[in-house]
C-alpha cells in the first residue's frame, strides 16, 4: 500500500513519494510528512550482515513506496558507490567508550553526501514516473556543505539546473573554494550579502513565488529543492543510524536490542530527525541529544518550550550550524502537536511575523526523547584539542561540538548507555580551526589552503581527493548579490526577466 505524504500545515494537501520529492515544498509553505512511520521491515539480528546498499533498499522502500524496486534499487546503486573512499559507506570509529559515525566519505567529505548523493536520482527517476518533461531547477540555500554536494550531485544530470545560495564570508575558504570551482553546465553560485537565515528565507519566499511560478512554468521549468525540507533528503539519512546499529552489532559492541544514545551536531534539525524517525521505525534508540554551538536556538527551545530566532547571529568555526531557523523543527512541531495542520502553520505564522513562538505543555511533554546541549567556541576548540592529545584521533568543529555535548551529558546525568556522534565533517573543509584548536597559535596567521600538509601530518590521514582537486582547479563562479535581490537573481540566470 502507497504511504501518502501530507503538509504540515493541511493535511489535506496530499503527494505520493515521488510528487513529494519532486515539489521539495508543499504549495502552502509547509513540509512534507509521511501519514505514518513505517516499522522496520527486518528483525535487529537481520542488520547485522547487511551492507550498507542492502540497509539502504530495506529502508527506503518503506518510505518510496511508489517507486518499484527496480528503481529504487538502481538509484541506490547508482548513489553508493566508488564515489565514496571506503567500501562501508559509513564506518564507526571507537575513541575512547564513544562510537563515532564518520558520514564524511563521499565526494564532498561531508554527511550531505549521504543524501545528496542518491536524490538527483530519485529525483529524476520521479520525473519520468510523474511524466514531467520540462526542466527542474533546484534552488538551494547552503550554510557550507549542502551547496557543494548538491552540486556535485546534480552536475551534468539531464533535465535538471541547479542554483545555490551562500552567505558570503559566513563559510570556511575550503568550502567555498569546492561551491566556486564546480563544473557543470547546469549549475550555478551566489554569493549573497547577508548570512545563511537570510538566504534560506529568500529560497523559500521564491517557492511560495506564484508569479514567479506562472513565469518558470511558461519557460517549461517547476522549481524543486535539494534543502533537508525536501522529503528526498530526510529519508536516505535514516538509512545510516539504521546501519550502525547493524555495524555495531555486527562488531560485538552491543547486544541486539540495547538502546543507544545519538548526539548529532544540529543546524537545520534533518540529521537529528532522521535519528527519531529510525527510533520510531523500531530501532533501539534512548536519548536524541541535540548538539548546538553558540547559536543555540535549538538548546534554548527544549530548556523552555520557546523558539525565538530574535537574536544576534553569531559567526562561529562551525558554519554549517551558524542556523537560526531550523526548517526541519517544523516536522517534529507537527508531530507534537497531534498533527494539526492549523497549529502548526500558527506557529509557522507567528515565527515569521514576530520571530517566535511557545509551544504548549501537552506538546513539551513529548519532547522526553531529545536533550540538548551546546558548546562555544573555547569548548568547542578544547575539545578537539584534549581528544587529539588523548588519542592521536583528530575531528573537525562540528563532529566537536557534538563530541563536547555528549561528554557534558554523561557526566551530568549519570547516563551509560554507549553513544554513537554523527561526525559530519572531514577536518580536512575546517584545517584552520581545527590546527588552530589543537594548539598551533602560528596557524591563526596562516592560509588555510597552506595547512593542509601539516594537517596531514599530524591526523596521518591522506588528503582526501575532494581538496587536492581544489587546490588549482579554476575559479568559474563569481556572481554576488544582495540577500533582497535574489529573485531578480534567479531570473537572471534563467532568462525569464
């Protein structure tokens, strides 16, 4: 039976899989949400021997339940393969009683490739199944590392363009070097003057756009999204918490049926979501901890049941979590609220209009899955520092914080249940911060391009082929604009002005 997707914000508006992945954006402004989580369709003992492609089919055929299994499992082929430099896809490393999840070893050495990998082709094989023959252009807003692997993604892939949004000065020089050098004849950068909030807002004002949508439909193109509020996104990231545990197993560190503990370092809300999600599905899940920097509107929401986003917006050694309006919340607010598509597009209403909102204490009371945490920047480069000196183990900012969080948690609440981190990011997109952290002032005054073979040196892991690429590759995008422009921008680039 086909899983029907629904909005946040009518349960009326209704898709199939594929139409959800197509649309990225309910018409009304809200998400897509499955009408159900499905259970997991294979016993614990049964993830122990799956590959990681095997996990990935036994849980997305769940969810995709409109596309056939030939399909789904060509896109699954297709996405996980030699593009990734380990054979597992997603191996855990064990430093100290912590298991860490490295999602770092794809194209773009960074957990978006897990995802992004596989939706050009979902996306495009929903395309055929909805019988859409004009262009789709992917609009995307990126706080570092989603603009990268969206590109690399959808480069060169037939019936698609893409356009990315980041906020200039507000990533690292390697992740903005890996946006501006990609190839591809359908893919197109901008950098906007403002922060990435500003550039998530103005990519969704441009969906809710009807005349702008009257003016793509004349040209034969619909406007789609490779952001984590694109259903196509949130549903291959299950796939990896599901894997782990069967990893986990498979390695004798737990037994079936043992909880663990998740932190996630959380920007936009997706990773960790996709971690409840998987706990719904049946798997043995205790706390979702959820990892803030000093943007810590995520954390100031689970201490008091109030999301505010009215506050100064800091610029922090881990950008891709530099978030105040975590898009992918709106899913669990949904949840929490008893599905109500009236609540819930309040809420929305009242973050949009005054830039915050309170939710009731029926709700707060089924948040009992997740806490939260948060590091700041001192805690953050401490971390790093002391694991590197302790084991020879060497992070990046991001997989920090949550490392921080997670330590913060098990001394605070007395909690021994094994932890498994999402590390999200190679070291290698943050080498400054990163040596800067480990005790090397001098570097503070380097450039960061110049750090890399010290980086190198010290991890004794290979420079991955995601920077030598980089290191001459011709800079090819060089388009700018203000953060009011972007519709203008769009325009431009698709000649519908």
């Amino acid at each position: 039976m086909n899983l029907q997707y629904m909005s946040t914000r009518n349960p009326k508006i209704t898709a199939t899989a594929s139409q959800a992945v197509l649309k990225g954006l309910a018409d009304d402004g809200g998400l897509f949400v499955p009408e159900r989580i499905p259970a997991l369709p294979v016993s614990l003992g049964e993830l122990k021997g799956m590959t990681y492609q095997e996990t990935a089919y036994a849980v997305m055929k769940e969810f995709l339940t409109d596309y056939t299994e030939e399909e789904l499992k060509a896109c699954i082929a297709r996405a996980y393969d030699s593009k990734f430099d380990t054979e597992e896809i997603a191996p855990i490393a064990k430093v100290d009683d912590t298991y860490y999840l490295e999602l770092f070893h794809g194209p773009t050495i960074a957990f978006k490739d897990m995802a992004l990998s596989i939706l050009p082709h979902l996306m495009t094989t929903a395309a055929k199944k909805n019988g859409v023959e004009g262009e789709i252009v992917i609009l995307t807003a990126t706080s570092g590392d989603t603009g990268k692997a969206a590109m690399a993604g959808f480069a060169d892939v037939e019936g698609t363009r893409i356009i990315v949004f980041y906020p200039q000065g507000g990533v690292s020089r390697v992740q903005e070097l890996q946006m501006v050098t990609q190839k591809g004849d359908n893919v197109d950068v901008v950098a906007i003057h403002g922060n990435f909030d500003n550039a998530q807002s103005g990519v969704k004002e441009l969906f809710g756009n009807q005349e702008l949508a009257g003016k793509l439909a004349r040209k034969g193109c619909q406007f789609s999204s490779a952001n984590s509020i694109n259903i196509g996104r949130l549903v291959p990231q299950i796939v990896y918490y599901v894997y782990a545990y069967g990893k986990l197993l498979e390695n004798g560190e737990i037994e079936e049926g043992e909880k663990i503990n998740i932190t996630v370092p959380t920007g936009n809300f997706g990773n960790i979501l996709a971690a409840c999600y998987a706990k719904h599905m049946g798997l043995p899940v205790g706390k979702l901890i959820c990892a803030s920097n000093e943007n810590k509107v995520l954390f100031d929401f689970f201490q008091t049941g109030t999301y505010d986003r009215n506050r100064e917006f800091m610029l922090t050694t881990s950008p891709s979590m530099d978030i105040l309006i975590s898009s992918n919340l709106e899913r669990l607010i949904y949840q929490i609220c008893g599905r109500d598509g009236k609540a819930d597009a309040e809420l929305m209403r009242q973050l949009q209009t005054e830039g915050r909102y309170t939710i009731t204490e029926e709700m707060r009371e089924q948040l009992s899955d997740f806490v939260a945490g948060y590091a700041t920047e001192e805690e953050t480069a401490e971390t790093i520092r002391e694991i590197y000196e302790r084991t020879g183990y060497v992070m990046d900012t991001h997989t920090a914080v949550a490392a921080h969080v997670c330590q913060a948690y098990k001394a605070d609440s007395g909690d021994g249940t094994k932890c498994l981190v999402a590390s999200t990011a190679s070291p290698y997109k943050f080498v400054k911060s990163v040596l800067t952290a480990i005790g090397k002032e001098a570097y503070s005054q380097k450039e960061e391009l110049e750090l890399l073979p010290e980086l190198e040196r010290i991890s004794g892991v290979e420079m991955p082929n995601a920077i030598k690429e980089i290191l001459n590759a011709k800079i090819r995008h060089h388009r700018e604009c203000d953060a009011d422009k972007m519709q203008e921008t769009v325009e431009e680039i698709l000649g519908i002005r």
